[in-house]
C-alpha cells in the first residue's frame, strides 16, 4: 500500500509480524486463543520467538562478600531486589550503601533512575550450636558416630565431636527417641537415641562438617521460642531509619509472628512491606492466616525439604502458589542453578514448572546470584511463561472475586481481557498508590504492564508483582491535568518503543483516571503505536550546544537549573535541564541528596524551544526515554 511519505502508517497499514507464511511466530500467539488447555498444550510451538520481555521478577541475594563488579552485573542482568543477608549491623549499613551508590551510578548509565528495592532478612527464631572449642573452625563427623547435644552453658565455647552445646534448654524435653536433628540446614543429620535430664544421645546418620554457631532444626517439634528476638529488634530498627522496602521474616509459625513484627515496626512504617518465609510444616498448616496479614510470601523449597518428604514438596509448592494467586498476593520462590553454564533438565524444569504454576518472582541464593546465572534465568523465564494458558488463568482469577466487586477490579479484568483480545504490545497505568498495577499484575496479563509513577517508593514496592515495570516519571506537573496525563502515558510507550516491547502498529491498553483527585482508576483507552515519536536517533534534528555554568538543585520541581549558558547562545539565559535526562552530566547525583557543581557539560542536544529567559531541551539517549 502506498502513503504520503510525511504521512504516519496506520494500525491497518501494518503488518503485524508475521513471517513469509503469514504466522505469527511471537509469544506462543497460535496457542493464546485456544478454547482448551488441551488445545492450548497442543498448539505449544517451539519455532515461537519468545518475548523480549520477562514477566517474572528477579530477586538476588547479596552478601558482604559480593564484589561491587558482581552488584553491577547483576543490576545490568534486570536484578529488581536486592536482598542484604548479614548478621551484623555495620556490615549490612555498608552493603546497602554499597548497592544505593552501584544503583545510582547504572541509573546514571541508563538514563533514567532505576528502582531497586532492597530486602533485609529477619532471621526469627533460631536455635543454635555453641563455639567450636580452639583452634578447631570445622568439625567433622563421620556417619555412625555417637555424640552428645547438650543444653549446659559450660560447654557453650567448648563444642566437640562428643559433646555439642545447643542453646535451648527445652530440647530434652520437646526431642523424642528416633526424632531427626538436623545441623547447618542438614549438612549434618543425627537421630536421637534417648534423652537424659540437659542431654540428648545421638547417632551421626549423615555424614558432614560441622562449624560454629550452627544452626539446629528439630522438624515437627514443637518448639516454643518468641517470635523476635533482640537481634531482630535491631534490625527493624535500621530498615526503618535506612527506608528499607521489604523485610524477609524466617522461623514464622502462624499469623501471630507477623503481627509481633508489625507491632515492632509500629506506627508510620506501614510502606515498608513484610515477606513471610514458608519454612516448616506448622507455617504450611497456618498459611491461610499468615496470607491474610504478610503482604508477600516467599517458599523456600530448600528448608522445607528438611520437613517433608521429597515426594510433597511439589503439592505443598503448587497449592501455596495457587492460594497466593487467588488472593492477590506476590509469592516468592527460591531456585537455585549450581552450574549456569550447564542447566540440568531437573533444574530447568523445576524453574519453568513454578513459572507456569504462578510465581511472582525467583530468590537466587548467595551462591546463585552471579551474572551467568541471571542469564540463565532469563532465558528460562522467556520460553517459560508464554507456556502458561494465560486465558484461561485470566478467566479463574476473575471468578474468584465474588460480586460485587470493586470498580477497580472490573477495570482490571477489562483491562487485562481486552489486552489479550487485540494481542496488545502493554499495558501502560498511571498510578500514585501503585494499587492499579497491582490490580492489573493479579490478572495475569500477557503483555507487561509499564507503570508510571511520580513515587520511588511505590516504584520500588512493584518490584515483586509479576509482569510489572515501573518507571518514575520525575517531570513536575506542568499545564492542565489533561495534558500531564497525555505526557505520562507517552513516556510509557516511548519507553516500551526503545525497549523493544511496543513496536509501530502494535495496539496498546492505556489505564488512567477520568478527573483530577479521582482517587482511582476507571478509564481504560485503547491506542495504537505511532511512527514518528519512534524515530532512530539519527534521523533526529540534532543541534550541538556547549553548556557552561553552576548546577542548583531544586528539589521541589525536580529540576537542575544551569544559569548560565555560552557559545552559540549569545546571551545569558537559564536552562532547564531534566535530570534523568542528562547521564553525560557526570556530577549529577540523580537522587538530588547532595549538592554538586559542574564546570560544563557536553552533549547533544535535541528539540530546543527558546524563549526570552528560558529554553527547555529534551536530551535524547539511545534505549531510554526522550523528554
């Protein structure tokens, strides 16, 4: 079909991605319309292109051994959270300062910021082996060793292969003949023979090595120990004053754990969010309680595979999945790869089977959280989730709220539907509370869901929501609300273009409110994807300025001011610059919390309108956003 060359093509004018036999060959779209999950399954094709996008979020664990180069690649990789495991408290101090600095910086690369979330883990009540007697740092016992578990503290920094202190008094008491001990999470297993007044007589029924403070886990024993200890306390004390976003909480039991939490949190601390950690066979038992009050829930497959038999674990995974999903919960599951390099078919199963089955998100351990494992996961995740039958999950997760519902629940199911009707490219939500993304996360979209928001904190809070990209839009609100809604929403396709999401003729479902101070979500638009605001840099009018001048910050509008300006604008003027705009700026601190002087500034700059006093610039950067 011929147009005028000035003329933009159309929806109609578009072929919509189809190879020389007219299919389309992206996402497992044959599969998406299927009337059946057997039909669905059955049209499964391997010649499908995967999405550039991943849906499932990525959590990593870092520790204080985790070199700054390892935090940078994770972060290029799509790291969402970082989860700082340290028991002490100066060294989790530097590691999250560590991450804020690596952060900023790759924001600065990438040209916008980018919102990491951090995660701090409260370890809860544990019990635990004594000091190892000197010199000893290992001990190992050899299977069919018999050894002693006792409860008195003169043995407390004198720990030897006959004689292991544990620092509860009870367990003579709460350990039966024949109950299995585990020590250091299993990598020492001992069956108790009998119990006389403060010790316990074992056998070593697995051979392993033993090390200080060791942790010691009774399965199915009813151990009593408070919920937080002091420990604990110190802890969330720092998460408050640092604003962390998420606590991870271990050894929780039943709702009443993460309720001792919040009330520790107390009153104006309510943003930051609580992870329940699913670890024993009692928190399985209470999991309808602890969902109704964590505000996400994470299964360690690895600990719970000390309590259960190997055979369960699968039932116990996909039902914790499936509750999670119906209430709208964001469920966490821990995974682990031990050669990225070469990914076992039980591995790669094991990831894409939680995928299909509904998480949210992965946690990578210590050892797991590396550059070549992240690209491992990656490319499990994009063959993984076109797999799942979202129409029909769509549909369930829709009639599993009863009516009447709220109206933001029926824009979401809309949404969401009509998404997947016109095979639309995005999703794109403006969203204060972050409660609209969520909204649209919990039906299960095909297609990401790109939020805008003005608040890094809810930014950073949608990190765990599967499908969900958040972008902080940092422009203040300038004209009338109807026209900061039109900007917001084409910085989102703007992003999705240069992502490679959203391409031109692609249809895209826009989510927005219908008045100032609406106080929800209720109009949902759908739009097609332009050419021209998708153009290639180098078809751009550039125009080459040299800039000189202080930089003063105003943190208010969110803006830096250069008040002076030189070279081919001949007289002094002031400049309004975006910040997360201007990476080549190199002493710009992109969360505006210091001052800072630059003596100039080189770059390319783009779309200039020039006043009497003022010139407002958009900075164009390849694979960002253009301003």
């Amino acid at each position: 079909m011929e147009y005028h060359s000035n003329c933009p093509k159309l929806p109609w004018m578009i072929d919509f991605h189809r190879n020389e036999q007219k299919e389309v060959l992206n996402n497992q779209y044959g599969a998406a319309f299927a009337e059946t999950t057997l039909e669905y399954l059955s049209s499964l094709n391997i010649k499908s292109q995967p999405s550039i996008f991943r849906s499932t979020q990525v959590l990593c664990t870092i520790s204080s051994y985790t070199s700054c180069n390892s935090i940078d690649d994770l972060l290029s990789e799509g790291m969402r959270v970082a989860k700082i495991v340290n028991t002490n408290i100066e060294k989790i101090k530097e590691v999250l300062s560590k991450i804020r600095v690596l952060n900023s910086n790759y924001s600065k690369k990438i040209g916008r910021l980018n919102p990491l979330a951090i995660a701090l883990e409260v370890h809860g009540p544990e019990i635990r082996t004594g000091q190892l007697k000197p010199p000893n740092k290992k001990l190992y016992l050899e299977k069919g060793r018999l050894t002693k578990l006792t409860t008195e503290p003169a043995y407390e920094d004198f720990v030897n292969a006959d004689m292991i202190y544990v620092d509860y008094e009870k367990l003579p008491e709460v350990v039966q003949p024949g109950d299995k001990i585990l020590l250091d999470r299993g990598s020492v297993t001992l069956t108790a023979l009998e119990c006389v007044e403060s010790i316990v007589n074992c056998i070593v029924e697995k051979a392993g090595m033993l090390i200080s403070h060791s942790s010691v886990i009774v399965p199915n024993a009813p151990i009593e120990l408070p919920q937080i200890s002091a420990s604990d306390k110190e802890l969330i004390e720092l998460a408050k004053g640092e604003c962390v976003d998420f606590l991870c909480v271990s050894g929780i039991q039943d709702k009443e754990g993460i309720l001792t939490v919040k009330d520790v949190l107390g009153p104006g601390a309510e943003s930051i969010q609580i992870i329940s950690n699913i670890e024993t066979v009692t928190a399985i038992e209470s999991i309808e309680g602890i969902m109704e009050v964590a505000d996400g829930i994470c299964i360690d497959c690895e600990r719970l595979m000390l309590e259960l038999p190997k055979e369960k674990l699968f039932l116990v995974q996909k039902s914790i999945l499936a509750k999670c999903n119906i209430a709208g919960k964001p469920v966490i599951s821990t995974v682990n790869i031990n050669d990225p390099k070469s990914v076992t078919k039980s591995e790669f199963s094991d990831i894409a089977n939680v995928i299909i089955d509904g998480t949210d998100a992965l946690l990578l351990s210590r050892d797991s959280s590396t550059k070549d494992v992240m690209s491992a996961i990656k490319f499990i995740c994009k063959e993984a989730e076109p797999a799942v039958y979202q129409k029909q999950k769509s549909i369930e997760l829709a009639q599993s709220i009863p009516s009447p519902m709220e109206a933001i629940y029926t824009l979401g199911i809309s949404a969401v539907g009509c998404a997947s009707a016109t095979n639309a490219a995005a999703i794109v939500c403006l969203t204060s509370s972050g409660r609209t993304a969520k909204v649209l996360a919990r039906f299960r979209p095909r297609c990401p869901v790109i939020v805008i928001t003005r608040y890094q904190r809810v930014a950073r809070l949608l990190s765990i929501y599967k499908g969900v990209e958040a972008l902080l839009y940092l422009r203040p609100f300038i004209g009338s609300w109807e026209e900061d809604v039109e900007k917001r929403v084409q910085y989102g396709i703007a992003y999705g273009k240069y992502s490679g999401y959203i391409r031109m003729g692609d249809a895209v479902i826009t989510v927005t409110s219908s008045r100032p101070e609406c106080g929800l979500s209720n109009t949902m638009k759908v739009v097609y994807a332009s050419e021209f605001d998708a153009l290639p840099l180098d078809k751009r009018k550039i125009h080459k300025v040299c800039v000189q001048g202080k930089i003063n910050k105003n943190i208010d509008e969110g803006y830096i001011i250069l008040v002076y300006v030189s070279n081919e604008l001949k007289k002094p003027t002031t400049l309004t610059l975006g910040h997360a705009c201007c990476p080549k700026v190199e002493l710009v601190d992109l969360y505006l919390s210091t001052s800072s002087i630059c003596d100039s500034a080189f770059g390319e700059l783009s779309n200039i309108h020039s006043s009497q006093h003022h010139i407002a610039i958009q900075w164009p950067i390849a694979g960002t956003i253009l301003w």
